[in-house]
C-alpha cells in the first residue's frame, strides 16, 4: 500500500508515540476497548469504522479497518455496503450545507 501523505510515516508515528507514551498508551487503550464485542460485535464496529474512514478520508483507518473487518467475517459485500452509506452521508452532507450557501447569496442580496 503506498506511504499516504508522509513518507517514512512509520518512523514518524514511532517518534510521535516516543514523545508522549502516556498519551500514545492511554490512546492505544482505548482504542482497544472500543473495538472489543459489546453492544456491537467488533464486526459491525469496524464496518462503521469503514464508513467513519470513507468520511474522514483516513487511507490507515481504510486499510486498516477493512482488513480486521474481512478477518472478523465482514463479506466484501458488507464492506461495499459501509462505503455506500458513508458515500450518501457526505453527499447528503454537502446537499444540506447548501443551505448555508443558499442563506448567503439570500443576505447578499440585501
């Protein structure tokens, strides 16, 4: 997969992390506990996390969130179906903030 945005971003998340171990632990804890079955089997927490990813633009998060759900049993079918869901929130995101668009012209107006 390529390098994203850094290159050497490996070296670099390991200095970030040598920085702050408390901060970089604490983050790593909870990270963990979040994606423990609850509520939500961990499946369906990393098929949310595809669509979270898909929104935010993360390439790890994609990368990352698709493999541990295909090793949880997620079907290529089910990780589609995330993307899909997170492809109509941004959309329908951008729809509604044209209102905002919409409300300025109208002031501009003015």
């Amino acid at each position: 997969m390529a390098d994203y945005h850094v290159k050497d971003n490996v070296k670099h998340r390991a200095r970030l992390r040598q920085l702050r171990p408390e901060l970089a632990k604490a983050f790593s804890n909870f990270s963990e506990a979040v994606f423990k079955d609850g509520a939500l089997s961990s499946k369906v927490k990393n098929l949310i996390a595809i669509g979270v990813a898909h929104t935010t633009q993360c390439p790890w998060c994609i990368e990352g969130h698709v493999k541990r759900a295909k090793e949880l049993g997620a079907t290529d079918e089910e990780i589609a179906e995330a993307i899909f869901v997170a492809m109509e929130m941004r959309a329908g995101a951008a729809f509604t903030h044209g209102t905002i668009a919409m409300a300025a012209l109208e002031e501009a107006k003015s």
